[in-house]
C-alpha cells in the first residue's frame, strides 16, 4: 500500500524522466501538497539517455538524475514515489508495461480513496517529445480503467508550440509567488538538466525553455471537477 489517505484527495503525478514533473507540473504539486492532500509521483524512466545523440553517456548519470528528481519532489511535497525503471527514449515500445504498472498504481490508491478524490496529471499526450506523449497516452487510458480524472501538462510544448492552439481544453491555475518559489528552487536540483554534462555541450533543459513555463497549464479531454 501507498499509504493513502483516504479523507484527502490525492494527486498521482507521472513523468516520463526525471524533471518532468517538476518543470510541467510542479506548481501544481506545490500547491496541492500544502492545500488539498499528499502526492505520489511515478518516475517511467531515469532519463539516462538525455545525451545520448550528441555525446556518450556520462558515468552514473542515471543515479544521479534519479536522485536529484527525490530532492526536487522532495521540494515539492511529494510523499510517495514510485520508480519504474523502464528503459529511456523508447516509452513506446513499452506502453503496455507502463500503463500495466500505473494501473496497479493508481488501483492501490484507489483501494483506500475514492476513485472521484483521485488526480492524475501526466505529461501532455500532444507534448512534442515521443515520451511524454506515451506516457500521457498510458496515463490516460489507467485513469479511464478505473474512472479516475487525468489531466495532461505540457513540458517541450511550451517552448516548441502554442499551448492556446492545442485541440484540448486549456486550463490556467491560479498564480500563487509560494508556488513559483517552490517550483523554482525545485528545478535547481537538476543540475545535471541545468549544467553542461561535458565541454562542448550545452544544458539539456536551456533557460530559454523554462522562460516560457510562466504560469501552471493544464490540459483536458473535457471538463476540469472543480
């Protein structure tokens, strides 16, 4: 058991690599961690290919990246984690063991809190990175198995497209300074994400990406419960 607790509704956060959630999603974390209930956050991969098509792989970037996502959401208020070791860079080739894991996920979840207390929040099925769109793809089709609320955030969306022409229904959360502060000292664990991994490299997240996650963005399928 996850340690659910069953009067408070509960948010099951999901990200293909480590910092996903934490760049799309985590003013969102942040503020249902101190407002509403606990967070449970699943980790699909160690993001351990981030480099991989420019460079070799650095040694022991898969530990250290899994470690710097435990501090972040540690930041965040995340109680629960969830790791499920899967393989970088080819979610898709693997979407039925991931949407097999977060099924058995969110069922023990669901076996102590009500299915309708339950939120999932997955990066964007239309985010433009393969994995991410997987990963909102198995998300989605766990949470409707057991009729439980997915909403998707964008990660590369906002820096390679428009979120405002997405064919999905565009929510806006409400600007908070305690969530901003939150969400930013969070993304500063990710120095391997942040930092050139070796001369000659630049980040593998720029600060012109996160120059344009201004603002908490959720996208639906339909209507947001209130």
């Amino acid at each position: 058991m996850l340690g659910c607790q069953a009067d408070r509704p509960r948010l099951v956060v999901v990200a293909a690599h480590p910092n996903d959630e934490t760049i799309g999603a985590g003013r969102l974390v942040a503020a249902w961690s101190r407002s509403l209930g606990p967070v449970t956050a699943v980790l699909a991969t160690a993001g351990e290919r981030c480099v991989d098509h420019v460079a070799p792989q650095p040694p022991g970037l898969a530990e250290r990246q899994v470690a710097e996502w435990i501090e972040a959401t540690t930041i965040l208020g995340v109680r629960d984690r969830v790791c499920l070791n899967l393989a970088d860079g080819g979610l898709a080739q693997t979407k039925d063991r991931l949407q097999s894991a977060l099924t058995e996920v969110l069922d023990a979840i669901c076996y102590e809190t009500a299915a309708d207390e339950v939120v999932v929040a997955a990066p964007y099925w239309r985010d433009p990175h393969p994995d991410h769109r997987t990963a909102g793809h198995a998300a989605m089709a766990a949470a409707a198995d057991l009729g439980v609320l997915a909403v998707g955030f964008p990660v590369w969306l906002t820096n390679w497209g428009d979120p405002n022409e997405s064919a999905d229904p565009l929510w806006r959360l409400a600007a908070r300074v305690a969530n901003d502060v939150v969400w930013w000292s969070a993304l500063q664990r990710f120095r391997t994400q942040l930092d050139p991994l070796d001369r000659g490299l630049g980040p593998v997240v720029p600060s012109t990406m996160l120059e344009h996650h201004t603002e908490q963005l959720l996208l639906s399928t339909g209507p947001v419960r209130p």
